[in-house]
C-alpha cells in the first residue's frame, strides 16, 4: 500500500508538483515529501490539511496518518 502512495503522488498531486519533488517515502505512518523548492514547501504547508484527506479518501485513514514537506 506504501509503494501504491509513491506511484500515485503525480495523479494526485498534478504533475507541476510531482516535477518539483526531490523524492517522497513513508515511515511510521507519515508521508515525507522532500521538494525542490522552498516556496513550493511553504505553499504546500497551507494546503497540508486538503492534501491528507485526499490520501486519505484514496487510501484510507491507517495509511497515512501526516504528510511532512522537506
């Protein structure tokens, strides 16, 4: 199920974002996401809350638990 977030980061994200990220991994329930560019982390951390019901919609609640942006 980890490795079905990784591959489904561009479709979920849009690919704008998906080119502006480093590399993203899961451990202990939360999703780190290391990106390229420190105004795409700020901008991200605004929308932190939407973008977790979405993983969480697709994936369901035990997956993903938090999102960390790098």
């Amino acid at each position: 199920d980890e490795a079905n977030v990784v591959v489904s980061w561009e479709r979920i994200v849009g690919k704008s974002i998906a080119r502006r990220t480093r590399r993203l991994f899961i451990r202990d329930r939360v999703l780190f996401v290391e990106l390229l560019s420190p105004s795409l982390k700020q901008d991200l951390g605004y929308h932190k809350t939407q973008m977790l019901e979405l993983f969480r919609k697709e994936f369901g609640e035990e997956l993903v638990a938090d999102i960390v942006f790098m």
